[in-house]
C-alpha cells in the first residue's frame, strides 16, 4: 500500500544563474519500505526531501502529491499551513547530515523533544531506542560532548521517538568513517523495520545503500533540470 505518491510534479529552488528545476515523473513509497535517493552533488537530493517533508512547496496547481491519505499538493494550493505544519510535526521523523541537535539540550532532551512537543506520553519507546542504540551511558551529555557517530544516533532516536510514518535521512553517513558508517546505517535500518516506518535515505554511498538491498531512486541531471524516478 503506498504511503507516499507524486506525480507529474515540479519544483523551483534559486533565483537567478544558481537556479534549478526539479522534475518528478513518477514516484512511489510503500509503506514500511525503506528506498535510497542517490546522485551526484548538488543536484537537488536535500531540495527533495524538503519537498517530501512538506518543507518546501511544489509549484501551484501542477501534478499530484499524496502523503499518509492526504492530498498534499491540495492542501498547498488552499493554503492549509496548520494541516500541513501538523503532519509534518507528528508523521515525519528528519536525521540531518551532522544530527541537527539542539546544543543546549542533553541527549536525554533531545530524544524527548518530539514527544514532549506533540504531547504524547510516555509508551517506552524512548527508553527502547535507548537501548537499541546504546545511548545508556550519553543521556545526561551535552551534543558537544558526543563523538560523529554518537550525535548520529542521538538524532536517529530523536527521529524515531515519536512514532512517525515516514523517515528522512539527508545523507546520515556522510561524514563518518567507513566502520561508524555502516554501524550507524544498520541500527537505522533496524528501527525502521522493527517499527515498520518507511524511508527515504540520501546517500552519495551506493555500494552502502545496495548492501542493504535499498530501491534506488536515481537523480538525472541535465541543463539545469533534475529528474527523480523511481
């Protein structure tokens, strides 16, 4: 069943020389499937999950876009901000390239953050992604504290905490050594599957991304137009 489907769907980002047009034929995600977004540097990957997330909006009254039952190029074109700001707070979980943790907040606060903002109680899924991710010993640590590879899972707890349907990864891999990498990659791919979330990861690292058996979405560059198909 698909969780996520765009079609025929535009998308400007830029203004002037430095412009450039995304272009989605076709895309799919099922639910609980987990898929890998590649393509060379600076072709539109992260523009793409600012589109996916409900960040960034698709060009007014072109194509189709359904997220989770919703229509969400509708809800773009009728201004509905609260409906979308409220799915994007409660169904969709972000890990950044380098965590994106708030530095003043511990990584106990951090992991919270998600759940203490939408009001929901606590079911003992923190205390599980605690555990699966062995953070036990970094709970009353500050982000600065943390190694790379320590923030990275931090901010794929506090992704996961609050149950979403949907997970973006913005090349979560990046910049960890090849060991740290593949560590960080199988206990997110774990979570996803154990709590049946689907994702979208970007990665510059296919050779990664095949070993763990990913569909590929492939980015196509040309004359300042991206293509994505999946």
């Amino acid at each position: 069943m698909s969780l996520l489907t765009l079609r025929d769907l535009t998308c400007l980002r830029g203004s002037g020389p430095g412009a450039f047009r995304l272009e989605i034929p076709a895309l799919s995600l099922n639910g609980g499937e987990a898929v890998a977004i590649t393509g060379p540097s600076g072709c539109g990957k992260s523009t793409l999950l600012d589109l996916l997330g409900l960040v960034l909006r698709p060009q007014a009254g072109e194509g189709g876009f359904r997220f989770d039952g919703q229509d969400v190029a509708s809800l773009w074109r009728r201004g509905k901000s609260d409906i979308l700001a409220a799915m994007r707070a409660s169904r969709i979980g972000y890990v950044l390239q380098t965590g994106g943790l708030l530095p003043f907040l511990s990584v106990r606060g951090n992991i919270a953050l998600s759940r203490k903002l939408l009001g929901l109680p606590e079911d003992g899924l923190t205390e599980a992604l605690v555990t699966a991710l062995k953070l036990e010993p970094l709970l009353n640590k500050l982000p600065r504290a943390l190694s790379i590879g320590e923030r990275q899972r931090v901010a794929i707890a506090r992704a996961l905490a609050h149950r979403p349907t949907l997970l973006l990864a913005d090349e979560p891999t990046s910049s960890l050594d090849p060991a740290n990498a593949d560590t960080v990659m199988t206990l997110l791919l774990q979570l996803v599957t154990k709590m049946g979330v689907s994702a979208m990861v970007v990665s510059h690292d296919w050779a990664l991304m095949e070993r763990y058996g990913l569909r590929r979405i492939e980015a196509e560059l040309a004359g300042g137009v991206t293509r994505f198909r999946s």
